[in-house]
C-alpha cells in the first residue's frame, strides 16, 4: 500500500480535531452612517473558522420588531445582497454557529428571538455551553415556558425573559445567578445592544469601537481589525454591557477569584491574528513552540508544521532548537471543510485530498512534525505515513499541548473520555500507535508559562481534570434534546410550531 493510499484509507482528519465553539458579533451605529448587516456579515465572516453549520444576523431599527435571517452553511452561503438590504437598522447581532448543544439542524441556527410580555422582543447569540440547561429547561418547563429548538442558547434566552427585573439588565443579571458554564452573549432588542460575558470568562469577548463613535462587539479581534473598528478592551468575566442612545452602560455581576479562560483558545481556536488577555495568539503558540523544544529536544533534520495552525508552534520549535523551518506538507485551502454537516457518513468522506508532501523537502530528513492536539488519534498516523511515504527518514511527532484526558462541557465539541487517546494509552503505546520515531507533549505547567497568566487564569480541565464549575460527567452534546424527546417531543413540537407563530408577530424572519 503506499502512503498515499494509506492516508486516504484512514484519514478521519475531522474526528481527530476539535471543534470550535461558536463567534458572535454586535454592532452599534448611533449615527447610522453603515449598513450594519454588511458590517455584520463581515464580522462573522471573519469569524468562520469558530463555526461552519449555521450562520444568521438579527437587525434593530428602533422600531417594534426585530428583523431576523438565519440559514445552515457558511456565512458566506448564508446571506445574498437582497438579505443584507432587508436586515436594515442601527444595530445588528451575528452569530456562526458549531453545535456543541443540541443538533445540526435549522430551528437551532441563531440568533434566537424570544418575547417578554413588557419589554417586547430580544435576540440572542451564544458561544459556549450551558451545564445546568437541562435542568433550567426542566424548571421553565413547569412554569409554563416552552422550546421550539434544542440548544441551550435558548434556554438563556427563556430563563432571561422569566427573571423579575423592571429592564433587560437586571433580568440578565438576575438570569446570569442562575446560569453554570459557558457563555459570551450579544443581545439585541428593539433599540440596544447588549454584551454579556460568564464571570469565570470561559469564553473570549472583546469591545470595538469605530472612529464615527459606533461601538462593536466580538468574539475576537481579528473580525474588529476586518470591519476597521480599534479593539478597545476585553469584557471581564460578569460584566454586561448595554449600549443605546444614550450610550455605554457597565454593570458587573460579582465574578469569584476563579478565572476559566478556555487555554485552547491559545492553543488553536482563536486565530493568530487575534489579541486575548493582552497576548497575541501568534506570540503565544510561538512561546509554546519554545517551550516544546526545550521539553522535547529531537536529533533532527528540519521541523514542519501540520499546516495550518500549528506554523507559530513550529516556528517557535525550529528557532529554539536551532533547526531549519520547512513546509513539508501543504495543505489544500479549497477543498472545503467537512463538517459543514458533521454526521458520520459526511465526517468520513472528502478528507483524504487535504494534505500532500513535498518529498523534495522531506527525502532523507530526519523531521519534527509539530501539530497542535491528538483527539483521537485518527489523523496523526496517516500523516506520519505520509511523510515516510514521501522519503522521511525518521519522523519526531511534536505536540504544542498536553495530553487530552479529560472532554470538554463548556462548549468545545471533544470526544467521550472513552474515545480520547491520551486517557486510554501511555505516551509510548501512543507513539507505537502513530508510527512515530518519537512523540513529546508540551506539559501543564509549560502550557500555562507560554501564556504567561497568573495561577486560576484559565481552564485547563481537559487536561487535568479541574474543571472550574460541576459538570455531569460524560454529558452529551445531545443531552438536552434527549431530555426533551424523553418528556414528549411531540408536544414541544406543537408548541414549537405555536412559537415560530408567536415570533413572527414581533421578528421579521427573512426567507
Ligand atoms: S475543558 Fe478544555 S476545551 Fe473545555 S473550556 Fe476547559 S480548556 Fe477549553
């Protein structure tokens, strides 16, 4: 068999990755000088690699109803000229999505839109996950709420709406006591944008502003730089922030000394681009690259990255080991990424023209191959095949994170403990499985001195197991539907049906 066939036969590069969480985006125009659904669309386009499945944008022109177009794909697909002329208005919410709650399907596509009998209508987008959502749900349940999706965004979006409070702020602070894991929210209502970040900060959320005096709100802030807004700080983890004609408004909800800033964030969600804390992406998985190659020194030839997210890493790599850095895989841009719709059946096909060697650059050598994670440890062995097949003459796996024991339950899709390598094998029986020469992790404690924060700065869970609120273990990303069917999907469907009904009375839905 050679290396190719052996690499189309048992790459799963999909499976083996985790998956991002979600990117939200929120602007406001006090001058209404922009088309904010343009602005939007461009924000999330940015913000594509966070979420592939759905994409959607919600719009505010001070009016009685908001205006809502959401769609399953790309943002790019999402979205044509006549969409972005009808989302009109002053603010916008944007919202792209990859299910860590709840299934790939329409009626889970944000933002989500919910009605409060006083304050009209709210639109939300979400990133992260919500732990407590099946009980939440239960509890809104008995009070008389119902669901016409299955993620746990709306389950915020109804436990909000049910909180006493005379405005949006102290319902969403008062939802926010209630509320255990992950969340980085915009808001929209009929005349202000609202931000909202978790008090442990599990999620990034960042603060623009344009130079018309317009504010914009991101998951990152490489999609600030793309719509020409100036990163002007980080919401800290509990604070909400509400702007509207009267301008900015802060309140904090009293956060804990315990900060859970996701570190695979640093590792390899957020773009290189990308300034979290204060740090550049960029200079941090370089710094991790560094500290790789002093934990891990390899005899060797040249170093390469698995392209693209592990380049800083590797860079990082070579300069500290004094070794030439190379590309000796190149990876195919366009093909497409296959979790556009991620069941199995898809999941397995597609993947295989992703990656070629350059056997001009790898014949003979002697290579580090720097990635940034091992999920499964699906992918890893067709690559190191790869390379062999393409002339390697030995082949040192390098990874710039430690080793994944534990899933994720704050909004990263994982794998079941069962299925994660690193819980199931010793480093050894894992470089045996790869097919390597040798396999090195960068350990915790270089982890958390590449990103430099203080102790309790992060969350560090799926590597050691402290997770910073109670998670019901092994809790699936289709727990809360399961729950659902389990109660009587059909009622919640009728009453689903009843909703959109409902919705429409206060929410344009385009298309
Ligand atoms: S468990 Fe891992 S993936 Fe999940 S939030 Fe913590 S560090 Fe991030």
């Amino acid at each position: 068999m050679s290396g190719q066939d052996f690499y189309n036969s048992h790459r799963s590069d999909d499976q083996d990755r985790l998956h991002e969480e979600c990117g939200v985006f929120g602007l406001y125009d006090p001058r209404r000088e922009f088309e904010v659904a343009r602005v939007t669309f461009f924000g999330l386009y940015a913000l594509q690699h966070r979420g592939q499945e759905s994409a959607g944008i919600a719009t505010a022109d001070g009016g009685p109803r908001l205006r809502v177009r959401t769609s399953m794909g790309l943002v790019a697909h999402a979205f044509d000229e006549s969409d972005l002329a009808a989302l009109s208005g002053h603010i916008a919410i944007g919202h792209t999505r990859y299910s860590t709650s709840g299934s790939s399907i329409k009626s889970n596509a944000q933002p989500i839109v919910v009605n409060d009998p006083n304050l009209g209508p709210l639109a939300i987008a979400h990133n992260g996950n919500v732990v407590n959502a099946a009980y939440l749900s239960e509890e809104l349940g008995e009070h008389g709420y119902s669901f016409s999706c299955t993620s746990d965004s709306e389950v915020i979006a109804k436990l909000i709406v049910s909180m006493p409070g005379r405005n949006w702020t102290e319902k969403i602070r008062a939802a926010m006591g209630r509320i255990s894991g992950a969340y980085a929210l915009v808001l929209l209502t009929p005349t202000a944008l609202y931000a909202v970040r978790d008090p442990l900060g599990v999620r990034p959320l960042c603060i623009g502003r344009f130079d018309n005096g317009g504010w914009a709100f991101s998951s990152e802030s490489c999609a600030l730089q793309t719509v020409g807004a100036k990163i002007e700080r980080e919401l800290e983890p509990g604070e909400i922030v509400c702007v509207d004609a009267d301008g900015e408004h802060r309140t904090l909800y009293p956060a804990g000394e315990r900060k859970a800033l996701c570190s695979f964030e640093y590792i390899y969600f957020a773009r290189p681009d990308s300034v979290i804390n204060g740090l550049s992406l960029y200079m941090v998985r370089t710094e991790m690259g560094r500290q790789l190659a002093r934990e891990h020194p390899a005899e060797a030839d040249i170093v390469i990255p698995v392209p693209d997210t592990a380049w800083p890493a590797a860079i990082g790599y070579a300069q500290e080991a004094g070794l030439p850095f190379a590309e000796g895989l190149i990876k195919n841009r366009y093909i497409g990424r296959t979790f556009i719709q991620p069941d199995q059946r898809l999941r397995s096909q597609g993947v295989a023209l992703k990656f070629n060697p350059l056997p001009e650059v790898l014949r003979g050598k002697r290579v580090v191959m720097v990635d940034d994670s091992i999920v499964r440890g699906t992918t890893t062995p067709p690559l190191v095949a790869l390379l062999r097949a393409a002339g390697a003459k030995e082949v040192h796996v390098r990874i710039h994170s430690p080793g994944m024991i534990n899933p994720c339950y704050l909004g990263v899709d994982t794998a079941r403990r069962d299925e994660l390598i690193a819980a199931n094998m010793s480093v050894a029986e894992i470089c045996k499985h790869i097919g390597a020469d040798s396999l090195g992790y960068l350990s915790i404690e270089g982890l958390r001195q590449s990103i430099g924060l203080p102790e309790r700065s992060n969350c560090f869970a799926c590597f050691n197991g402290d997770y910073p609120v109670p998670v019901q273990l092994e809790m699936s990303k289709l727990n809360l539907e399961a729950r659902r069917r389990h109660l009587g999907a059909e009622a919640i469907d009728v009453v689903g049906e009843r909703e959109k009904e409902e919705a429409e009375g206060l929410a344009l839905a385009l298309r």
